[in-house]
C-alpha cells in the first residue's frame, strides 16, 4: 500500500533574503508513508522547475501495526524572481 500525508508545512510569509531580483522564502515540510511514498515525494521534490535549496532532511523508521512507516522533515528555501 502506498500513501503518503502531509504531517506539517511551514512556510515564512515574508521573503527571507534578496539576492539581485531574486527573494527567497524558507519552508519545513513533514511528511509520513511508505517507503515508495517517500521515494516518490522526494523527486518531486528535487525535480520541481521551482529552484529550492534542501538544508536539511532527516529521515525517521517508525512502526505502526506491524508496517514500516518513515517520517521525513525537509528544510529548505525556495528562490522567486520579482
């Protein structure tokens, strides 16, 4: 069975930095599912025409009812021309 859910998202409502006519907002994201869920919501992630930076992720196994279940939280910041 593959499923995936949003635990918490988190986004900065003002522009963290300015770079040129580039800004930048920071993000957290966690996540729980299966292993291919993970899988597949990270290449999305890293695939996304959005440019992101990660600066952080870690990855947690925990049990539930007998099946695997992983959590994953994802720091990063996302760049947006103005």
């Amino acid at each position: 069975m593959i499923y995936l859910s949003i635990v918490a998202l988190q986004a900065s409502d003002i522009p963290t930095s300015q770079i040129d006519n580039f800004s930048s907002y920071t993000f957290d994201i966690s996540t729980r599912g299966d292993y291919q869920a993970i899988l597949n919501f990270l290449e999305e992630l890293i695939s996304m025409q959005r440019v992101i930076s990660l600066s952080n992720v870690s990855i947690d196994k925990q049990s539930e009812n007998n099946i695997n279940v992983l959590q994953v939280n994802v720091k990063g910041y996302a760049l947006f021309k103005f």
